[in-house]
C-alpha cells in the first residue's frame, strides 16, 4: 500500500462542499432514526390533548388559551429533542473530527442546526394547525400560527444549539440544558405567541412577525460563532 | 516537500499532577515518532495538544516555524487524526461515513473518481463486500479499519494516531505498520502512540513519557 505525499496543502477550501456532506449526512441519520424525528412531534400532540380534557371542552375558554397553549408546548417540544444535537457526535469521535476539520466551525455547525430545525421546527409548525382545531383555534389564524412558528422554531433551534455544545460534554447535561436556555427563549415565545394572539384580535400581525424575523436574523449571525466557541469550551474540558 | 511540528517548554497539570514538564519536541519529514508510557501518564493529552485540540497548557507550538495560532488553518488542512474513538457512525454504511470525511477534506464526494477511491480506500483495509452494510452492525475491528482507511482516501501530510492499533488482528497490524514506514519515507510523518511493539525501523524515534 504505497502512500504518496503531495506538496503540503496549501488552504483547503470547500466550504459549501464540505457544508452540503454534512447537510447530506445529518439528515441521512435522522431519517434512518426516525423514532428520534418523531419524539418531539408526539409530545406535542399529547400535550395539546390533555388539555381539553383537563381543563374544558368549551371552544370559548379554548380559544382564547389556544395561542399561548400551542406556542408552548412547540417550545417545550423543541426544547426537548435539543439534548441530542450533539451527543452523539461526541459520544463516537465525530465531533473532534468536526472540530478538527479545516472548514470554519461555525458554518459546519450551522449546517447541523439546519438539518435539526427540518426535522423538528419545520414538522411541528405544520403540525400546529391541526392541533389548533382541537384547541377550536379561531379561524384565520392558522397561518400565521403555522408562520409564526417556523420563523420561531428556527431561532429557538439556533439559541439550543448554543445551550446543546455547552452542556454535550456533561454526563446529565438536560436538566441544565433548560435552565441556560429557557431565559433566551422567551422573548420569541412572547412575540410568536403575541402573533398568533394579533391574528384572533384582528389586529396587524405583521409587527409581530418582523420581530421574529429581526430575532432570527440576529441569531443567525451570532450563534453559529457562539456554537463554535462552545464546542472548542466542551471538548477542551 | 518538508514539515515540521515544533513543541517548546511544554507542560500540562492535571488533576494537581504535572503529566510532563519542559517537554522539548520537534517533529520532521520522513519520521515515525512514538510516544511511551504507562496508562495515564499523559500520552492521549500530548496527542491532543500537538494536534491542536486543548487549549489548558503551557508551553508553545510551532508549525513549519509559525506560531501554531497563526498557521493554524494550514496545520489543519494537513493533519490527519485518529483518536481513540474512531469517530465512525453506527447509522451510516462505512462508504457513507467515507464520503462525510473525503468533503471535509475539500472534494465533493458527488464526483464518481472519488466514489472509486472510497472503494479503493475500503478494499484496501481488507473491507470490500462491507460497503453498504450499516457501520454499527460491523465488529471493533472492522470499524477500526473504517477510520484507517482515511489515511489512503484523504492524503495528510502528517498522521497522528492514538492507539490505532486497538482491535485489529494480525495481518492488519502488519500492513498498518507497512503503511506507517511507506507514508514515512515518502516524506510524510506520524505521531503515535501505541502499546503494541512497532518493528524497528531507522525512521522510528521514541519519546517517552513518564
């Protein structure tokens, strides 16, 4: 087996290459684990149910819940599949590897976020309609619930993920996972559930959504460096 | 082509411990250096620290004479590392876990040349037939030799290499070791450690740890 030694690399670019494998194979791995893809969806749709049991069938006191109900449990849900991000990762070697790729960190793990808010935010917002007619949502709220939730799930995806390299290299990271992430979470509960709130009211939802938007366009230029930073915190601990 | 990987006055504590002091090192073409010592007297430490990964040190590192903070970008796009997890995943065929790494190393893992070196690369760590068989339902070894065939599917200048031994029988051990000596003396170098007896060779030097 002869092993021929080029010149020494002189920068290795591919970034988008490099970016695009990894898309590829986060998402081939979840795919393969769909368990995993549907946990956070479950626990939604239970969640929403009891409700009406517990509290009361009445469409009236239902309605008027329904936004803030929803918004929560898609928080809690998203919260909960965070934990996962970048266990596995870790735990098989994968992520010093990633760590040790010439590729910007950053950008490689944005990738992995990306892939995360498909397979969890993008689902629940789909999902969040249907679960609205159970909570006798009013109509015409639905799409910006639906909206709301996919701008918002992709900051709470973004802002997890900062939570989720700081604790993966913890034993029982989850409990502290929560605890560092809940307080940065609700400013977008606020405003996502206050959309969904205009919407009822019959008020502009636009200012609501162009906050959320503002919220996500700030963590998406911030977090993939915060996410970075993290991961070298963890691995070097 | 030439390389070298400078360590001054490096030391590292842990646990109120130093695990070495004033470590000197200098690594070049064309050399295998093996890093000794018993169980947890710092050798995976010194591996992560040379290769860039802790930061909780004292001391300096040189890359082709830069300071390694400097030249970091280029360091790494000619470092291969092997740790003691093989850093395969369970859920992906060994030629999918293949095609992650050979992107990060700069070529789109689209194009059919480099689909044919994935091949190569896997039939030449005795893997043919294993191709599209999920890498978790695979033994230690065989996942083993999923890692190492990276040193074949994306060329690195320098190696370093924590236990790659671990799990592989015999005749793997011996054709790893060729591989070591060719990769050696074609001008590239390798840093590892291992506690498995390396075959004398001109090009080994030991370095060992207390």
């Amino acid at each position: 087996m002869a092993t021929s030694v080029g010149p020494l690399l002189e920068h290795n670019g591919g970034l988008m290459i490099a970016v695009r494998a990894t898309l590829v194979r986060d998402l081939t791995l979840l795919l393969r684990r769909r368990g995993e893809v549907l946990n956070p969806l479950v626990f939604f749709a239970l969640v929403i149910t009891l409700f009406p049991i517990a509290i009361s069938p009445d469409p009236e006191l239902l309605a008027t819940i329904a936004p803030g109900l929803l918004w929560v449990a898609a928080l809690l849900a998203a919260l909960l599949s965070l934990d996962s991000l970048f266990r596995s990762d870790y735990d098989d070697g994968s992520l010093e590897q990633l760590l040790l790729a010439p590729q910007p960190l950053a950008a490689l793990s944005l990738a992995k976020v990306a892939v995360h808010w498909l397979l969890t935010g993008l689902p629940l917002a789909l999902m969040a309609p249907l679960l609205g007619i159970m909570l006798a949502l009013p109509a015409g709220s639905y799409a910006v619930l639906a909206v709301s939730l996919a701008l918002g799930t992709a900051s709470l995806s973004l802002i997890g993920a900062i939570g989720a390299a700081l604790t993966v290299g913890l034993a029982r990271g989850g409990v502290l996972l929560s605890l560092l992430v809940l307080p940065l979470y609700i400013p977008v509960l606020i405003f996502g559930a206050g959309a969904v709130q205009a919407a009822i009211l019959g008020d502009g939802v636009s200012a609501h959504l162009a906050i959320l938007g503002a919220l996500l366009a700030a963590a998406l230029m911030l977090a993939p460096w915060a996410i970075a930073a993290s991961l070298r915190i963890s691995i070097n601990g | 082509m030439s390389l070298c990987l400078e360590a001054r006055q490096l030391a590292c504590e842990r646990d109120d411990r130093w695990l070495f002091q004033g470590l000197d090192l200098t690594i070049r073409s064309g050399e295998i250096v093996r890093i000794e010592g018993p169980n947890g007297s710092g050798k995976t430490t010194l591996l992560k620290i040379l290769s860039g990964q802790l930061g909780d040190y004292q001391g300096e590192l040189f890359w082709n004479g830069a300071a390694m903070k400097d030249a970091r970008e280029h360091f790494l796009a000619n470092l291969l590392y092997l740790g003691h997890a093989p850093g395969i995943k369970a859920g992906l065929t060994p030629l999918e876990n293949l095609a992650w790494y050979q992107a990060l190393s700069g070529k789109s893992n689209q194009d059919s040349d480099n689909e044919e070196s994935r091949l190569d690369a896997l039939a030449n760590v005795g893997l043919a037939g294993f191709e599209d068989v999920p890498a978790g339902q695979l033994s230690a070894g065989q996942q083993r030799r999923v890692a190492l065939a990276r040193l074949t599917l994306t060329p690195r200048a320098l190696w370093v290499l924590d236990e790659p031994f671990t799990a592989i029988d015999r005749y793997g051990v011996a054709a790893l070791e060729q591989q070591l000596v060719a990769h050696a003396q074609s001008g590239g170098c390798v840093l590892v450690t291992t506690h498995h007896e390396l075959t004398a060779s001109p090009l080994l030097r030991r370095i060992a740890l207390a």
